[in-house]
C-alpha cells in the first residue's frame, strides 16, 4: 500500500498584535480533513505531522522534516505552511 507523509505548519498567533492572521490554521485544518477523506477513498495510508502556533518554532519546523525520513519509493511526501513568510537568497545548489 503507497503512503503520503504529510507535514502541516500553520500560524495565525504572531506575537507582535499587528502581525496576527486569521485563516492560516483553518486553512491547515481543511487540508487534513481532504487528506484523510481522499486518502481513505484511494486507499493510500496517511502519516500526518501537524504543527500550529505556538508549536511552530525554528527547530521544530527542522526537527519535523524528519517525519519524511520513513518515505520509501513509490510513497508521497507533502510540505504545507500557512503563516508569514520571509526572503533570503537561495543557495547556489538551487539557482537553476
């Protein structure tokens, strides 16, 4: 049976007032629900991470990456956050 490991981050709960956000976890939430209903029609097995607010620190977002570590070939591997993001120059290895 082919799995999807699934990763969800999400955060509405910023500290500074100004930078909250509605929707972010909410938005999280309907995509696990569609990932448990389509992964019970298809017959797929689903192993979900699911971190939000407050759980959603620096290290922790590193540490969950793990979770794709028991992914064998042939399974699916799906990233999702929700929440403010920020820009910096990507490394050389993904310029092209």
């Amino acid at each position: 049976m082919a799995s999807v490991y699934a990763l969800l981050c999400a955060i509405d709960n910023y500290p500074n007032p100004k930078h909250v956000l509605q929707g972010c976890v909410r938005d999280m939430q309907g995509l696990k629900g569609y990932l448990e209903y389509h992964c019970q029609q298809e017959n797929l097995e689903l192993h979900l991470k699911v971190l939000s607010n407050e759980q959603v620190s620096r290290q922790a977002l590193i540490s969950a990456f793990d979770h794709f570590q028991a992914a064998k070939n042939g399974d699916q591997c799906l990233f999702f956050f929700g929440g403010h993001g920020s820009r910096c120059p990507a490394p050389e290895a993904f310029w092209h």
